[in-house]
C-alpha cells in the first residue's frame, strides 16, 4: 500500500487532501525535531532540521517512534510503500 506524509492511502485525487494535522508526541534529539502523526507504531514521523543557511528542511519516514533518529527520510511531498 503507497501511503503519503500523513499516513493516509495516496491513490487519486484523495492524496495531501486532508488539513494539516496535529502530532500525537515530539521529541528533539541532537539538532532535529521529530513529529509523529498516529498514537500507533509504526506511524508517519516527520523529522525538522534547520540547515547553515537557516531554511528548515522538513521530511518524513514510516516506522517506529523508538527509532525516529535512524529511518530512512525522504522529502515531504514523496509517498513511501508499506505493507498493510
């Protein structure tokens, strides 16, 4: 199943459709932010780092809170493949 930033199924016109949502927990580990978006795992989390150039660059990964510093980011407007 392809899901978006969110968490959300991302097939047709439905995708990044929704309002922005609320996170259910943050946490900051070194020079990042992580936001997760479900009260289960896994779940979207979403990972905010400010560069030199002071542009924050914000990403997403799917997988488990825990484990927030090491998944594999991508950017935003990318939808990743999980397994239902």
């Amino acid at each position: 199943m392809r899901i978006d930033c969110y968490g959300d199924r991302a097939d047709g016109a439905t995708r990044m459709a929704g309002v922005a949502r609320e996170p259910h927990g943050t946490k900051r580990v070194g020079g990042a932010t992580y936001l997760r978006f479900a009260a289960r795992s896994p779940a979207p989390i979403h990972r905010l780092t400010v560069g030199a150039d002071g542009i924050v660059r914000r990403e997403w990964a799917w997988g488990m809170w825990a484990d927030a510093k090491s998944l594999g980011y991508v950017p935003l407007d990318e939808t990743l493949e999980v397994q239902e």
